[in-house]
C-alpha cells in the first residue's frame, strides 16, 4: 500500500487529480470508479480545470459510481447522480452514454444490482476506482457488518453515516435510510485503488485501515488484500498512523 500524506486539503486534491489524469493520459479508454460525498470535491475541481485549461480528454472515459440512495431520482438535488453531474460531468466532455451511477429508484432491486455489476463486465473492469472512507470505516456504502457482501447490492445505512451526511439535506430525517452500492468484491476487482482521507474525524478510520487483519465490522481493512492501494492523505487523516 503506498501512503502519500499531503499539506493539506487542496494539496491532496491536485494529487488525486493528478493521479485520475495520469490513468487517463495512459490509456484514453479508461473506466474510472467514482465516489461523491464531500472529499472528492476538490479532486473534480481541479480535474475540470484540466480539462478546461490542459485540454485532459475524457470523451472515450467510462464511468461508474459507487452508490446511490435509494428512493432518490435522479434529478433530486441529493441524489449522487445530480451530485456527479454538477460537480463532474456537465463540465468535461465525458460522453452521457458512459457514465453509469445506480439507480435509486426500481422495481427489481436484484435485477439493477445484477445488471450493474454485468454493465462494469462489460466496460472490463474497473482501471482506477476513488474511494473516500467513512468516519466508521466504510466504503462505497458497504457498512461494518459481521460479513462482507461481495456485489452490487442493498444495504441498510448505519445511523453514524446517516448523521455524517445529514449536513447534505435539510434535517437529518430527509436522509434516506437505504442505499445501492457496489460490494466489496466488486471495489476489490478494480486493478487499482485510490483511497482519499481528509480531516481529523478520519484518523481512526484511516488507521484501522492498518490493523494487520480483515475485518468486515472494519470494511476498508479489506484493503490490505488489493496488491494496487494508494492512500492520498492530508496531515490531519493521517494523524493516528505517522
Ligand atoms: C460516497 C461513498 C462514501 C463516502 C464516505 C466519505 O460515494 O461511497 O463511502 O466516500 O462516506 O464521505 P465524505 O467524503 O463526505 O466524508
């Protein structure tokens, strides 16, 4: 696992830009994982402006998101997919019919999972899939559980998530309770892995990443297992473990 602790924020941002940019300068074609919530925001800053002021091209890049709330349509202003739109994908020139984010809103909850990790198959994989952790040591939204799920599935938010993304909605009661996300499997299968951490209230998350075990009531421990880690950490996060 390589482990790159920056300054601070903005320095961790332009480093995973840098690196997203590098996998896309190496093979045009590339599928890139993507993840939403607060600390990606900076790395998609940055990677719109190099695509508007360096010209990185993104029109043959394919796209699947980690997760999204069930119950949320794609145009509800907390959806990850309207998130990724605003935040990404209305500013590069990634093509609409490559971009995949889960669908919130089905009648087949095993048929949309089982059709998203056939739709991943199909692209051939994931090259390059960004993670953030959460405060509980999930990731994507595979919760700590007493086992792992490996596919695209359901999953029951834990209250400690739920009250972490409350800042995104107007009452923490707004916050869907249920999410679709990839399984741990399927983040495992991506052939590399970018996991960024910002801020004191993920010091602990991010040093149990290092508990010399795997864990699933500690997810992101399964990440000692993937030959093809790298952790963009800033100061903060990276507190509990220099
Ligand atoms: C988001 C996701 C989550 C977040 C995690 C950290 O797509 O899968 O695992 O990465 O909850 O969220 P932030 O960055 O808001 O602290």
């Amino acid at each position: 696992m390589q482990i790159n602790v920056m300054k601070d924020y903005q320095d961790l941002s332009r480093k995973a830009a840098d690196c997203v940019a590098q996998q896309i300068k190496r093979r045009a074609n590339s599928v890139i994982g993507f993840a939403t919530g607060g600390t990606p925001v900076g790395m998609y800053a940055e990677l719109i402006r190099m695509h508007q002021q360096e010209g990185l091209d993104f029109q043959q890049v394919t796209s699947f998101n980690l997760d999204e709330y069930v119950g949320l349509s794609t145009d509800h202003p907390q959806s990850y997919y309207h998130f990724m739109w605003e935040r990404l994908f209305s500013q590069i020139n990634i093509l609409p019919e490559n971009i995949h984010v889960p669908p919130g809103i089905f009648d087949d909850a095993e048929a949309v999972c089982r059709q998203y990790e056939a739709q991943i198959e199909q692209a051939g994989g994931i090259d390059l899939q960004i993670l953030g952790i959460g405060q509980n040591g999930h990731i994507g939204f595979n919760e700590p559980r007493d086992t792992f799920t490996v596919s695209t599935h359901i999953t029951e938010l834990a209250e400690k998530t739920r009250k972490a993304n409350a800042r995104f909605f107007s009452s923490e009661a707004e916050v869907p309770h249920r999410a679709i996300t990839m399984g741990i499997g399927s983040i495992m299968k991506a052939r590399s892995i970018l996991l960024l951490a910002s801020g004191r209230s993920k010091a602990e998350a991010v040093k149990q990443i290092f508990s010399g075990r795997v864990d699933p009531h500690i997810p992101a421990s399964v990440l000692q297992l993937h030959p093809h880690v790298m952790l963009i950490l800033d100061e903060e996060a990276a507190s509990l473990i220099v």
